[in-house]
C-alpha cells in the first residue's frame, strides 16, 4: 500500500477525471487555486483536513473517499 498522501492524491485525480472536471474547474469550485490542486495531485503538497473537505464537496463525494486504498492505487 503506498501513502496516505499518494492514495490522497490518485484519488482525487481519478475522480476529477470521472466527473470530467480540469483542474481549474475543480479548484474554482473549491474555491482554491489551479496551481495547488495540480501540486496536490502530484503529492507535492501535503493537503489540510480543511481542505481535503473542500475538494471532496466540490466533487461531491465523502471525504473518507479520497483517502480510501484501492486496486488502482498499488
């Protein structure tokens, strides 16, 4: 299993790309900025629980969602 930070941030890349969102959209959304959701999806960023709601509500999934292990995560 790899880290929390890494399954954090395959996650929300995954499931911005599911509901067809650009970075910037979902940022917009969030209401935070383009150029940190991009390094949080890189795992660049270690991410606030604040604003791990944030994107998880922009997205529209539980926030426990996105710090889930997965098959696509390994």
């Amino acid at each position: 299993m790899g880290s929390l930070i890494t399954i954090f941030s395959k996650n929300l890349r995954c499931i911005r790309l599911e509901r067809g969102l650009s970075q910037e959209e979902l940022a917009h959304r969030a209401g935070l900025h383009r150029t940190y959701v991009g390094a949080v999806e890189r795992g660049e960023r270690n991410i606030s629980i604040g604003n791990i709601e944030k994107l998880a509500l922009a997205l529209g999934v539980d926030p426990a969602t996105l710090l889930q292990a997965n098959d696509s995560n390994e």
